[in-house]
C-alpha cells in the first residue's frame, strides 16, 4: 500500500492538549459545560431576525451567474456607501480568513514574513504557514488601566527587516479589546519606513465599551487592506460574507488590484444570494450591532461587579467580544483549566492560547446569555477560592 505523506505545511504541529482532552471526556461522559470561552453567536441568541429572510429574497437571483474577481457590484456599492471608499477597491469573499490567505499570497513570496501583533488570536500563524509564509512578532504590553501599549523597539525591528511584506494590525485586538488609536500614526509610518503593505482587521470595530474605536480604512500613506465581515456586524458566521477595502498611493494600489484580481478570479467563492442581499443585509447592522454590544456591556458590567474584590483583575476592554481577567496563580494555567472542567465544569481559554505573557489571564467570551454567564463568572469565582483553601 502507498502512503501519500502530508506536506509540511498541511501536517498538524502537535495532537490535543490536556484541556481539549478534558473536554472531549466531560462531552462524552454527558457533562454540561458551561462554555466561557464560545465565541459562537449562533448559539447565543444573537442573530437579527431578518437576516435570513434578507438572504432568502434574494435566492431568485442566483439563477443568473455573472462572475467578477471583485464580487457582485452591488453589494461592492453597498459597501462603499456605507464604509466609504469606491466600489472597485472592494472585494468579497467567503470570510476573513480567506482574505488573509489571498492577501499573504499577494504580499509575499515564500521564504518572506508578515508581522503579527503578540499577543493575539492565533489565525495568522496557520494561515501564513499554509501560504508558506513566516509570522513574526510584534509585542504588545498591558499597563493597567491605562490599556494595551505598542511596544515601538519590535515593531521596527519587524519592519526593518527586508523579508517583512506586511504588518498586521488587529483593531480592536482579540482578545486584548485593545483600539490601535494612537498608535496608528506609528504604525503606518514603519510600514512606509519597512516598504510593507498594512493589514488592518477590523472584524470587530463596530463593538466599542471601554473606549470610542476608530477605523484605519482610508489611509493614503501606505498600501492598506481593511478587513471585515457579516460574521461579528451580523453575528452570521455562516453566511459566510467578508470584504477587503484597498486603499493608499494610487500607484501601488493599482498595481496590488490587478494582482487581487488574479488570486480572487481563481476562486470566486461568495454565495450569489448572500452577495445579491447584501444592500439589505447592511440595512440590518446598525440594530444588529447595538443589540449585540448591549450584551457585551452588560456582562463586562457583570465581570467587573464579580470580581471588583479580592486577588483578581478585570483589565482594560476598549472593544470586541472577549475580557481578560486576571486570577491567582494556585496552578499552573493548564493545568487551571483542566481543573475547572472535571471539578466546576466550566470551559475557559487560558492567557497562553493568545501568547500573553503573564500566564494567569483567562480570556472569557462576553457573548452568553447574561443569566448563564454570571452564573458561569460566579462559579469561576468559587472554583478558584477553593484551591486556596
């Protein structure tokens, strides 16, 4: 028998770790989680209710094909309407990780890099590695309570270094909840010092709490891809719609067009009735995203109120779907989680997952129903309290 190996690139680092394991064990032993780290807003309650009414409308428009690399126009329309920009320096696609993986395919060759804020969600290092494409860090550091602060020493050795193709801006972070804000102007000004493209991912910009967000959509000093999508302004992952914005020096821009144009023409990849109702579907996002950030600030409110005593901290959340807190160090953070599945039967993501560099933050989501998730942050409390007894 042949054995077809996997390329490097395809084959998975390692297998589960111990808190994916303990969490297969509790599912199948008929344990009911308590999830604080689902991000899933399918099973929160949070999709507007004419969402899928808005896609089946438009269902009838499927029964005619017109492929363009850059999408439907209309909805390219809609999107410049909205968000500003012009309808030709838009592009759909099926989600943001699928805009990422045509923009490294765009922006760099194999063997060169793209520099990704640290910490952060870990999307960008798989992806680059399936493009065959190095990431390479820039750190940022968490200061309380004045917030997350770029530190300027790595970003300018990652954009000095030649093989460096673009930088990577998360706004707000996730799951620091970190604007770029001040930092923007420094940011764009490395990318023009380094020659590197600036992709700035702001799936979770509409969802300001702690701090007003700010877009870096429309900068002209750099070339710079803006990134979003209807799975966080709808809560629709499944529709299964995102965009990149190109804008800068219209020369370069130019240039990186045609080059999107070839990668997008290979793929074509959006639903003609998700791309035909999206005039409908962005008619919706102004509700949608009010509705969703009510529950955001109502169970950040509830984070603070639970553990606004003892050993704990709630750090700063400008913006976006996840908190950070602090909690003693009675274990190790693995084994932390491990614990609070078999014992309280509560799900958390440890700081690690995301590179923090204290290892004492769990990262909690703020999309549960407000009841089940104070109930969740109550539990979490006494999990730990009783380790200290």
């Amino acid at each position: 028998m042949t054995t077809v190996p996997l390329s490097r690139r395809a084959a998975s680092p390692e297998g589960p770790n111990a808190i994916a394991r303990a969490r297969s064990e509790a599912t199948a032993a008929g344990v009911d989680l308590l999830d604080l780290s689902d991000s899933n807003p399918t099973r929160h309650g949070l999709l507007h209710p004419g969402v899928l009414p808005a896609v089946a409308r438009h269902t009838a428009d499927a029964a005619r094909y017109d492929p363009d690399p850059r999408g439907h126009h209309p909805a390219r329309e809609a999107l410049a309407a909205r968000y500003g920009g012009h309808p030709d320096r838009y592009w759909l696609t099926s989600s943001t990780s699928e805009a990422y993986s045509w923009l490294l395919t765009l922006l760099a060759d194999p063997s060169q890099q793209v520099a990704v804020p640290q910490p952060g969600y870990p999307l960008v290092e798989p992806l680059a590695r399936l493009a065959g494409v190095r990431a390479v860090g820039y750190r940022l550091h968490y200061v309380h309570s004045q917030g997350w602060l770029l530190d300027p020493e790595s970003l300018t050795r990652a954009t000095n270094d030649p093989a460096t193709r673009a930088v990577v801006a998360v706004n707000p972070g996730n799951p620091t909840g970190a604007y770029v804000g001040d930092d923007a102007d420094r940011l764009v000004q490395a990318c023009v010092a380094g020659q590197s493209a600036l992709i700035a991912d702001e799936v979770f910009a509409p969802f300001a709490l702690e701090r007003a967000g700010g877009s870096l959509a429309g900068e002209v000093r750099v070339p710079t891809f803006t990134l979003a999508g209807l799975s966080k302004l709808l809560c629709a992952p499944q529709l299964k719609l995102a965009w990149i914005r190109l804008d800068g020096p219209p020369a370069e821009c130019a240039a990186l067009a045609d080059g999107l144009d070839t990668i997008a023409d290979a793929f074509l990849p959006v639903g003609g009735p998700v791309a035909a109702g999206l005039p409908d579907l962005l008619a919706l996002a102004d509700d949608a995203v009010e509705a969703t950030r009510e529950r955001l600030r109502t169970n950040l409110a509830a984070t603070h109120r639970e553990f606004a005593a003892g050993p704990y901290r709630v750090r700063r959340c400008e913006g976006g779907w996840t908190v950070l807190v602090d909690v003693p160090r009675y274990l190790p953070p693995e084994d932390l989680a491990v614990h609070l599945v078999r014992r309280a039967h509560l799900a958390v993501h440890p700081g690690w997952f995301y590179d923090l560099a204290r290892d004492n933050a769990l990262a909690l989501s703020l999309l549960p129903e407000p009841a089940r998730f104070t109930a969740g942050l109550r539990r979490l409390r006494e999990a730990i309290e009783d380790l200290a007894r």
